[in-house]
C-alpha cells in the first residue's frame, strides 16, 4: 500500500494543546463522544471528540501501539493515581 502525504491546516490558537485530565466517554450504535476536561475549579471542557465506532478502534489500536514504543524506549508508564473526582458520570 502507498503511503499518502496529508497536509493539516492548523489554526494558530491549536498549536499549544489543550491541557486534559479526565475524559468523558458516551456512546449510541452510530457514534462515541470523548469529552476532554481540565478538572481544575471549576472543572471545564477543554475539547469534545465525535467519531464513528470503526474510527476510534483504530484510534485506540494506534495509541496502545504508542505507548508500546514509548514503554519500550522509556520504561513502563505507571497509571495516574485516581483521585476523588467529582462525579462527571466517567465510565471505564
């Protein structure tokens, strides 16, 4: 398979990131919402993610092979400790 070039128009004001450290994941048969919040007070959305099933397995696959590379090079990634949250209805 031939690899493709993607060109990505990025907005100045996307370039920083937005800072996460809870997600919100909800889901119908056609699509899943991933909500990114900074939990910090008060606790606000930083970005709101829609995909299809089939889309965010292969994002899922794509991490999990990032962070085998980043292990690998780096050493095991121990998980973030939870923390008492407010109830934001998070679901593993």
């Amino acid at each position: 398979m031939d690899k493709k070039e993607v060109k990505i128009k990025i907005e100045d004001k996307d370039l920083k990131g937005y800072y996460a450290n809870l997600m919100l994941v909800r889901h119908t048969k056609e699509e899943f919402c991933l909500d990114f919040v900074n939990t910090f007070n008060p606790p606000i959305l930083t970005s709101r993610i829609l995909t299809s099933p089939g889309h965010l397995k292969r994002m899922v696959k794509a991490l999990k092979g990032n962070i085998d590379i980043y292990e690998k090079e780096h050493g095991t990634i121990e998980e973030a400790e939870k923390k008492e949250e407010p109830e934001l209805g998070f679901r593993p």
